[in-house]
C-alpha cells in the first residue's frame, strides 16, 4: 500500500577499510569501526549483532572469494534478516564506477538498505523507495570516488617512475647480479648495487657467447653455457637455458633498461570474462641500474643472438649447410697469397654425397669489389689430416712435456664437475616422463593420433638433443681424466699415444691445437695431382709455453711467440692415395716464376715439385745426398676419424 513505511529491521553489515587482504576476514577493531557502531547506535540499529566486513583500500573487487563483494552478498544470503549496509563513504565499497553499479544492482534487486555516514546518503526512502535523486547522487559519488583512485594512481605511477629513474628498487623481483641496499636517500626505499660474484659470473657468460667458451666458438649456445656453469658449480640460477638468454637480452646490465610491463587483466581474472586477454599492458618504466656490461660487449652479444643458427641454400644440384654446428678445423688460418681473404668453410652435399671443401673467400664477388681471378678449392678431409700430421710431432712433444710439468691435478674438480653434469640426467628424466603422461592423456581424447604422435616425437627429439649435449660435456671432462690420470695408463707412452688419439678423434680439440701451433697457411701451387702450401707454425714452443699450467688441457702462452716458414706439399690420385712430404729448412725457398724449390741464392739448384717426391729420404750414403737431402720428412698421412661419419663417399672433391 502506498505510503506505508518499509521496515529494513534491526540488524546491520558495517564495511570498514583495512591495509591488506590478510585482515579481510579478520575482525580488526579501530577507530573507524568504533564510529560507525556510534553512527548505527543514533540510528537505532543493534549493534551488539553487528556484522562487520572489511574491505582493502582499494575497495571490494567484484568476484574475488576473499576479498570481493562476495563476502557481503554471500553472508546477506545466509542472514536474510541483515538488510541494511553502513559505511564511512563510498570508497570504502570501490572506487571502481562499474563495481560500484554492479553493487547498486544487486542493492536494489535484494532491497537492501545503504548508508553512507560521511555524506548523510540513503539509497532507500523510508518507503523503500529510490527516487531519481538518489540515483543521481549515488552516480555522482561514484564517479568521484573512480577519479579520486584515478589521480591517486597516476600520482603514485608518476612518483614510481621517478625513483626507478634514480635508480631505486621498487617491488619485484631482485635482478640477478645486483642486491638491495638501503642508502637512507628516500626512507627506507632500496637501491640496486652491483653482486660483485654474481657481476663476475654475468661477465664470464657474455665474454663465453661472444667468444666462445675456451674461445672455442663452436661452443656459444645458451644451453651449452647453462651446462657449463652446472659444471663449474656457478650459481643454480644459471643453469637454465632460458635464464642465461634472459641475462644475454637484459638491456640492464648496461646501466639502462626501459621496462615494458604486462598486468593482469581485471576484466578477465576479477570480472570473469574469459572472452578477454589474460595479460594487458602495463606502465613503462625507465629505471637505472649500476654498470656490469660495456656497450660494445652487449651490441656483439645481440648480434649473435639475432643471427640465425642455420641456413640453407638449394640449387638443382647442390645445397648447401651454412649452420654454426659445424666446427671447421682450419678456419681463419687458411688465406689466398693473391686476394688476402681468407678460405671459407663449404659443406656442400651433392647427389647426396658430402663435398665439404675450403673455398677462396675471394670468389665471391662483393658488391664494388673485384672477384679474385686465383680462387681454388681445396679438399677439407685432405688437408685438415695433412696439417694434422704435419703438427702430430708437435702436440706428441707438447703433451709429453705437460706430463712431466704437471705432477699431479686435482682430479676432484673433474669429478665433481662430471657429478653436476650428471645431476643434469634427473632433469632429462623428469622431462621424458612428463611427455609421456602428455602423450597418453592427449592420445585418450584427441580426433587426430597422427598429429599428436608427431608432436610427441618432435618433443621427444629436442630432449634427446638436450641429453646428447650432456653427453659431450660429461665425455669432454673424462677426456681430460683420462689424460691426467696415471693410473688408467701402465706408462707415460701410453699415455701420451691414448692423449694424441683423443686429439685426433675430436674436431674442436684438434682446431684448439691446430690454431695453437699453427699461424697461417697459403696455398701456393695446383698442379694435376699435388698441392703446395707454405705453412707459418709456431717454432719456439719451449720459450712461448708454460707446459705446467694448462688451458682446458692446452698449454698457456707466456711469452711472444716467434714463427717459422714450412712448405707442405701433397700428392694424391683419383684413389685417394695421398703422400705428403714438409720441407723445413730455413734456406729453402719457393720461386713462384718457376713453380719450383731452390736452395739458398741459387735459383739453378731447384727442384720441381714431383721431384721432392722422389727424393730418398732414407739415403744413409753422403755422396748421394741432394741439397735437400735432410730438409724433406715424410708425413705419416692418414685420413682422419672423425670425418667417416660426413663424408660417405670416397671420392675426393678437388
């Protein structure tokens, strides 16, 4: 009947404001809640059965379970009786307008009373009516609370740009390589100072991905590296692949970093609208950070990481392999005596066969620049196992002198190296497992098994190649056992010949020699059937090396390395029958007119090159001995191991 009053009872929710989330379900008593029991008390509510509900200072949020409107319309639907709501003001529901509607509908639906004290506001009339007024005024306040919030965070967004800048710490978590100190600058706000172990750390892997580790520059991927901090013990952060391409990438190690945050989406994780993106973007921030990474170090690194691991190029014939896993043993070393550039690596498959060869870098015509009219090709298996048993006496003499030198190693720090490795192992299973429960679950429900098979083994092969890198690692460090350990060999020749075998069945370990002891090969003649290279190589190694401390198993250089010019020469057939032959007397020359060898000043005492094959060597009569007679020495050519694998054919690639 109209006019009749509308009794809304004796009973009342009382909403007060708290810190954080953890006091929302806690009963806190202050002042506040103190005059809002007074208020109700004026009003005649009872407030002895009060109900109070706290909410945080940015007010209820719509559907969180503990600190949302939640909380109020679930104890309403438990506690009919309770029908009023009193509040300070209206921030203290939200300060979020469309909250504040959502409120105001189910207020009106369910005829339940608000009372906003500061203001003097009632939704309801005392008929439990809400006229036009009240809902402008309630719309009005709540748009006054939205802008209230609104100023309030770009006052604090504003204000946390600005410390960032200064380089001050704000919420987050601690970048790795820095610590937080308080400098008493703002309070009890932290700066970022420099983790001078942690820096040390971040330094070694940016020099490892530049340079490679042991400057071994096949050896620069960010999992290879996260190995080998597990196997240097280094800190546990760096032992993930995705942390060291994270550290790689972070602009911050140069003292700067411009922040592009993401947030949380309230439309989709408060509000439920699962049509929307988890994530939205979030306020820039520029903030400063302590030095650890020069410029020109940080630039190279990016470029590395923007490049490409592999490339391939198809013609009709050929294609081409340009990946970085190829570890190409003369690289850098040989060069063209007419255009200077160096041979560049080829890995060429044609009909299916391996042709991997070393091609003038000259060939290639550059824009503006003249193609070399000299360029040649060069067998890569041939003269990689020429150079080798050119240098095999040197290393055999080297690795001798690095046992006699090194009296004893610490073979604990191998073994516990190969120990962490191998707790690598654990991981690899974790991950196989977790496959196959994948698997099996999506092969129970999925419409397409082939699909699913097919993810499953490319998965598969991706752990596989993550095992396999262990695998080499855990083998490089039992290499270097088996080296330094005496007990595993009955004398020093045995384990010296098993130390040389180890060389000759590595590509990367006989480049690291190779680039030791070797300066620079020139190829220069091509006759049908020989090859001619001068070879600059190292000849003081005693003065230049100290055999008792060692380089991952090299010896370190300690003082100017001085050089000297050998002539290499190589004669081979359609067989593959290869001799090869090194002059190494300091009188003997090479005249580039004649294409031919001659002995001191004397351009008439020369010698052809199929005539330096002919030489007796093993002469032991004087008076038949030639003018080279004791410069020339056979070479024990023998084609290396570890190209069996690659090159399937038996042809030789001129």
């Amino acid at each position: 009947m109209a006019g009749k009053l509308y009794d809304f009872g004796k009973d009342v929710i009382l909403i007060s404001r708290v810190s954080t989330p953890e006091q929302v379900l806690t009963e806190v008593s202050n002042q506040q809640i103190d005059d809002l029991k007074s208020y109700a008390s004026t009003l005649e509510y009872n407030v002895e059965t009060a109900k109070i509900i706290n909410s945080i200072e940015s007010g209820f949020l719509k559907e969180d379970k503990k600190t949302g409107w939640n909380i109020v319309t679930d104890f309403i639907a438990k506690n009919p009786q309770y029908k009023t709501i009193i509040c300070t003001e209206m921030s203290r529901l939200s300060r979020s307008k469309e909250i504040l509607f959502h409120i105001e509908d189910f207020l009106c639906n369910n005829k339940i009373q608000l009372i906003i004290k500061d203001i003097n506001f009632e939704l309801f009339n005392r008929f439990g009516e809400i006229d036009e007024g009240k809902d402008i005024i309630f719309s009005l306040y709540a748009s006054l609370a939205a802008s209230e919030m609104r100023q309030k965070q770009e006052r604090f967004i504003r204000a946390r740009k600005q410390y960032r800048k200064l380089g001050y710490s704000i919420g987050g978590k601690k970048l790795f390589g820095y610590i937080r100190v308080c400098d008493g600058g703002l309070g009890k706000k932290k700066k970022y100072v420099i983790d001078e172990d942690e820096a040390a750390l971040i330094r070694q892997i940016f020099i490892w991905y530049a340079y490679g580790i042991d400057n071994d520059l096949s050896r620069t991927s960010a999992s290879t590296i996260a190995l080998k901090c597990r196997a240097e013990g280094y800190h546990e952060h760096l032992h993930s692949k995705r942390n060291i391409l994270k550290i790689l990438s972070d602009t911050a190690y140069t003292g700067l970093k411009i922040s592009h945050n993401m947030r949380k989406n309230p439309e989709y994780f408060n509000y439920k609208d699962h049509t929307k993106s988890k994530y939205i973007e979030s306020n820039s921030y520029e903030n400063t950070y302590p030095r650890i990474i020069e410029d020109s170090l940080f630039e190279l690194v990016q470029h590395r990481l923007s490049l490409t691991n592999t490339h391939v190029t198809t013609d009709e014939s050929s294609s081409r392999d340009k990946s970085s896993k190829h570890t190409s043993v003369l690289a850098k070393i040989i060069k063209c005596r007419f255009c200077n550039s160096f041979f560049i690596p080829d890995y060429r498959f044609k009909d299916g066969n391996p042709k991997f060869v070393y091609r003038d870098g000259g060939a290639r015509a550059a824009k503006g620049l003249r193609k070399c009219e000299h360029s040649m090709s060069i067998s890569m298996r041939m003269i990689d196992s020429a150079v080798w048993a050119f240098i095999k006496e040197m290393v055999t003499d080297i690795t001798a002198k690095q046992r006699r030198a090194k009296t004893e190693v610490n073979r604990a720090e191998i073994l516990q190296a190969i120990s962490r490795l191998q707790d690598g192992y654990k991981d690899i299973d974790l991950r196989y497992k977790s496959a196959n429960v994948t698997f099996e679950r999506m092969m129970s429900r999925t419409q397409d098994p082939n699909a699913t098979i097919s993810t499953y083994d490319e998965k598969l092969a991706v752990i596989d190649r993550d095992k396999q890198k262990i695998d080499n690692e855990i083998a490089a460090y039992e290499r270097k056992l088996a080296f330094f350990d005496n007990s595993n060999y009955d004398n020093l020749d045995k384990a010296i010949a098993a130390n040389v075998c180890l060389i000759e069945g590595s590509k990367e370990e006989m480049q690291r020699y190779i680039h030791l002891l070797v300066k620079e090969i020139i190829p220069l003649y091509n006759p049908k059937n020989y090859y001619v290279f001068q070879v600059t190589a190292l000849v003081n190694a005693d003065e230049a090396l100290d055999y008792s401390v060692d380089d991952a198993g090299l010896p370190i250089v300690v003082s100017e390395k001085h050089d000297g010019v050998y002539y290499l020469l190589i004669k081979y057939d359609y067989r593959n029958n290869i001799k090869a032959r090194v002059i190494n007397d300091n009188l003997c020359n090479w005249d580039i007119d004649s294409n031919s060898f001659f002995v001191g000043s004397n351009h008439s005492d020369n010698y052809s090159v199929s005539q330096i094959f002919d030489i007796n060597v093993e002469e032991k009569d004087p008076t038949k001995f030639c003018s080279l007679q004791q410069s020339v020495r056979i070479l024990d050519f023998k084609f290396l191991d570890f190209y069996d694998e690659d090159l399937r054919s038996n042809t030789m690639d001129k």
